[in-house]
C-alpha cells in the first residue's frame, strides 16, 4: 500500500475556538463512465475500501440466482451490504436467514464479537451472555456468502479464504466494477476474515456509479446493482443500525443518497438522482472524520433538502462535550468539502 502523499486537510477538530487536531484525506465524486466531478487529494493510490465496499461484494449473492432461489427480501440483500451494530433485530434477522439455507451460526466463518451498539453489549453483559458470530457487523455480508455457496452446491467450509469460489466470484465482481487489476493489487486479510483487496478512490467511486446507473453493466450485473441499493434505501437499519450516519442518512434522504462506511476513515456512496458515485478516505483512519467528511461532502453535493439537513443536524454539525456534558468544541469539514461543487 502506497501512502497518501501531501493529503489535504478535510475536516479540523474545535476545542473553544482553537483548532486542536486535523485530519487529513482525499475525496472523489464521479460518474459512470468515468469523469471526475469533484476531487481533492490522491484518488488513485490503493486503499484497503474494508466494509465500504460490501454492496459490491453483494452482488455474486444476487447475479447468481441464490437470491431468488431462497426469495430473499430486502431485509436480507440490505444486510448482505451491512456492517450492522449487533442489535436484537440483526442477530434476529441474521440467525433466520441462516435458518432458511439450512445452516446454523457456527457456520458463520466471521468471528464473535461484542455488538457495536452500547445497549446491545450491556445486555448480553447483564445477562451473562457470550457473543456469538451473529452479533459481528459482518455476519450479514457472511450470510450473503454462504447462501451463495448453498445454492451453487458448494462446500461452505472456509468460504474466507481466497482460492474458495465464493470468494473469487467476489474479487471477480470488484475487479471489474471498479477497472482494477487486482492481481497486481495489494491484498490483506480484513477484519472478518475475507480477503480486502487496495482499490483507488477513484475505481470504488467508478464502482459505486456503475451500480448506480447500470451504466457498461449487462442486463444481470445491472439488474442486481439496482436491486442491493433499492434494498439498502428501503432498509437503513438493516445495513447499519441505531444512531448512525448512515441509517440516518438514507432515513432522511433516501430518494438522493445510497451510502457505506467502512473501518479506517473509508466511505462510499451512490447518489441515485445525479448518477454519481463517491469515495472518500480519511489518512489516519479517525471514524470522527470519516463521519464528518461524508456528511459535508453528501450536502455540498444537494442532496439534502431542509427536512433532510434538521434530521440531520446532529452529524453536519457535531458537538463535543466533556464527561459533565458541558459544549467544549465542535468538528467541522473544511473549504474542500463544503465547496466541492
């Protein structure tokens, strides 16, 4: 992975008046066929997209049939792009999901973490409970993975790993949507497990607009893009969960944004009214950033009316407050984003 050489500063962090801290990064807004709208820093060095790139990784679940061969709702396909925040809905909907293609949750090859969510976690606490895989934000996109491997007659066992065939549909699918060679991509091991592969800003942006319009796509390929992001509009909780950007978001704006963060400052978006796709990166990875910089960027971009921006409020313009919860600074995008357009 190459660096992200003189980024810009994207978003400033305000104790008082007095800038404390900065985060640096880079941006881009694109279309399909491949124009640059908007941009600021290095969009074409590799970065790890992580999680912002599950709607793509979705698609093989979809293209392949096995979505309508177990009549998954959009429920499913939304958590098949979610990185969900462990709540009892999730683990709900996640552990039928497994239930329907035969399989339990030891199948899930994802790991057992404690839910993202602070109430979810409290109560298995309280109540003495271990987590298990289905409380894992990736246990959505892992359930996607195994009812693949079902309905092509496929061993699930080590679904992970890269030479797995589910995991080639996979890389097939990401290569081509965002132009990238990813046999001379540099390659890791993500969270969950699976592999995470260094895609330019500027080809998960391609990615995310392609999907949007369908544009260069065959009938299938576009059939199932417009299908995970209708799903992803009209179930927000199910791709994220309670309080975040991004359930927020497409709450308040779904008719004009599709959005995905990922771990390490990463976020993309389809934007269904403009036919454009964004990608953005914080450089030190800071979630506070990330948050802020896509929040910006999305309403320099219109697509947030006045009801949208009052929803929102809390995201476009955060407040820090110390452990009494007295204001003591703020977070705020810089000129880059606000003026993007």
């Amino acid at each position: 992975m190459s660096s992200m050489p003189d980024s810009p500063v994207l978003v400033e962090v305000l104790r008082g008046t007095t800038v404390e801290s900065r985060h640096r990064g880079a941006f881009v807004v694109i279309d399909a066929r491949g124009g640059v709208v908007a941009a600021a820093g290095e969009i074409n060095a590799p970065v790890y997209p992580r999680s912002a790139i599950k709607p793509l990784q979705a698609l093989p679940l979809v293209e392949s049939g096995a979505a309508d061969a177990f009549r998954l709702t959009p429920r499913e396909l939304a958590l098949s792009c979610a990185s969900h925040r462990g709540e009892d809905a999730h683990v709900a909907a996640v552990r039928a999901w497994l239930g329907g293609i035969g399989l339990g949750p030891d199948a899930l090859e994802c790991g057992a973490h404690m839910p993202n969510d602070g109430a979810a976690a409290d109560a298995l606490v309280r109540a003495g409970a271990a987590p298990s895989q289905m409380h894992n934000n990736c246990s959505g996109k892992h359930s996607g993975f195994l009812c693949t491997a079902v309905h092509q007659g496929e061993d699930p066992r080590g679904y992970i790993g890269p030479d797995h065939k589910v995991q080639r549909r996979v890389a097939a699918a990401i290569a081509e949507m965002t132009d990238t060679d990813l046999s001379a991509a540099p390659c890791g091991c993500d969270g969950c497990g699976i592999p995470t592969y260094g895609v330019p800003l500027r080809g998960l942006a391609l990615g995310m607009a392609r999907m949007m319009t369908g544009h260069g796509l065959g009938p299938t390929r576009a059939a199932a893009s417009r299908r995970l992001l209708d799903a992803m509009g009209a179930e927000p909780f199910y791709v994220s969960g309670s309080g975040t950007f991004v359930t927020d978001c497409m709450r308040a704006s779904a008719a004009t944004v599709r959005v995905k963060t990922g771990a390490e400052g990463v976020y993309a978006a389809a934007l269904p009214q403009r036919g454009l796709g964004v990608a953005l990166k914080i450089e030190d990875g800071a979630k506070r950033a990330s948050d802020m910089a896509i929040a910006a960027l999305l309403q320099a971009l219109g697509c947030f009316d006045d009801t949208a921006r009052g929803a929102l409020a809390p995201h476009l313009a955060p407040v820090l407050r110390n452990v009494a919860g007295r204001e003591v600074g703020t977070i705020r995008a810089t000129d880059l984003l606000t003026r993007a357009m």
